[in-house]
C-alpha cells in the first residue's frame, strides 16, 4: 500500500463522520508519521520538475512557455500531485486534533 492509498483511506474513514476517539488518535499518528514521507516525495519530484523546466528553458524559448510546456509534462503532475497529498494529510491532521480537542471538553464538562 503506497503513502497515497494510506492518506486516502484514512481520508474516506474520517470522511464517514463516526471515529471514535481512540480511532481519531491513530490516525493522527498515522497521518504525523506520513509526512516525513510525503516531504521526501516532495524532495525528489522538485528535483525531477527542476530538470525539465531547465531543458525546457534551455531549448531557446521564452520563459513563460518554457514553464508552460514543463508544466505539461509528468513530472510537474507528479509535483502536484505530491504537494497535495501533504496539504491533504495536513488538513486531515488538524481535524482529527480539532475533533480530539472537542472530545476532551465534551468529556471534561460531563463530569
């Protein structure tokens, strides 16, 4: 299972609304432990894109559709892709802490 298909299944479980606490927690040190993978991604799909927008600058053309063209290619989706793969998994993070927060107060105001 890549990092991708885990980010996206602990995507569509909290997506179903009825995590429990405990659940919301270790999908929380889930989801913290995938970023350092999601940062690495990141890392090596900038460097690949950097490589492609400089050969597309290189082949004499104008800067912008030098950066158009490089945009068009697999490696920029692969950039993309990964940069939102690590917003995705930051969002989902500061829910589950969000949701925890909640779940805390409703058990402290409940005693």
């Amino acid at each position: 299972m890549t990092v991708r298909d885990m980010i996206k299944s602990a995507q569509c479980e909290i997506g179903q609304g009825d995590l429990t606490p405990g659940r919301a927690a270790h999908l929380l040190l889930i989801l913290t432990a995938l970023l350092g993978n999601c940062a690495e991604e990141i890392r090596e799909a900038d460097s690949l894109y950097a490589a492609v927008l400089l050969a597309c600058l290189d082949s004499d053309e104008a800067a912008n559709r030098a950066k158009i063209r490089a945009e068009t290619t697999p490696a920029y989706q692969r950039r993309r892709e990964a940069r939102d793969t690590k917003e995705l998994a930051q969002e989902m993070i500061r829910a589950l802490k969000y949701f925890m927060r909640s779940c805390e107060e409703e058990m402290r105001l409940s005693r």
